[in-house]
C-alpha cells in the first residue's frame, strides 16, 4: 500500500510518498435504498501491522492507494 500525505504550505499543495508492507483490507459493497433512490454505502478497512509502519498517521486529505489496483484509491476523509 502507498500512503500519499498530503501538506499545503503558503498555498501549494505537495504529496509525500510512504511505503507500507504487509497490510490487510477488507472492502465491502453494500447500498441503501432511501426516498429519492440507490445510495451507494460501500466502505474499506484497512488493518495496518504496528511493526510495518509504526509512525503511519494519516490525515483529512492523505490518499491510499491499495495495489492491485482493482481495489482502488480511497481518501481520508474523516
């Protein structure tokens, strides 16, 4: 997994690259029926071993990008 955190300094956005080894995840697809239609509610769970990245604390705004690349990029977004 690559973690992308991010940092705006006197308005430029940057991304700092971190590798992180032998993570676990577990995406699930899920929906909710509600008036006005199809809600998507799909969510992910990403277990990270302490011994792998120890000092790994994202942030609103950091990316993940899971690989295969079929699983997806996701953002934090809280």
């Amino acid at each position: 997994m690559t973690v992308y955190h991010r940092a705006v300094v006197a308005g430029a956005e940057s991304y700092t690259r971190e590798q992180v080894v032998a993570v676990f995840w577990e995406n699930r697809k899920a929906a909710n029926v509600i008036k006005s239609g199809l809600l998507e509610a799909d969510s992910v769970a990403v277990y990270v071993p302490f011994a792998s990245a120890p000092a790994l604390n994202p942030k609103v705004g950091d990316v993940l990008v899971v690989v295969p690349t079929h699983v997806g990029v996701f953002l934090f977004e809280s």
